[in-house]
C-alpha cells in the first residue's frame, strides 16, 4: 500500500469496519442512485438459470477404478 494510506493494519481495521457497519452498501447505493439520476445506468439484466444433470457415466468414469492410458499428445522432455 502506499505510504500516504497509513499502515497496513489501520487499513486492515478500517476495511473490516466499513464492511461490518455497511458503509461500503451505502457507499455503492449512492453511486448507483446518482448514476441513475443521469441515466449513466442500463437497468437491462440477463440471467441464465440453465441447468444440466449429468450422470457419472457420462462424464467418462469407468467401474472398477481408474486406468491410466497413455496421452496422445506431445511427451514432455
């Protein structure tokens, strides 16, 4: 950190502090509330609730334990 911050400990407590009482909340909610305010903020969210089962055959596991095949790839040196 730089020196002008103080020591790294103050920052440490101050952090953990802002983090427990919420400052860092308010602190972003009114970032975002002024940007809004200008209409600096798109609103439009997207979200993929996609889920796919897989069964353990299906991602190649074998009975019996595993056995080692040799790779096809490149050996390394």
């Amino acid at each position: 950190m730089p020196e002008r911050y103080g020591p790294w400990a103050t920052l440490h407590t101050r952090f953990r502090r802002w983090t427990a009482d919420g400052t860092f909340d308010r602190m972003l909610r009114t970032v975002q509330a002024e940007a809004d305010a200008a209409g600096d903020v798109d609103w439009l969210v997207s979200v993929d609730s996609t889920i796919v089962r897989a069964y353990q055959h299906a991602a190649g596991a074998r009975k019996g334990g595993s056995v080692t095949r040799p790779s096809a790839g490149p050996e390394v040196a």
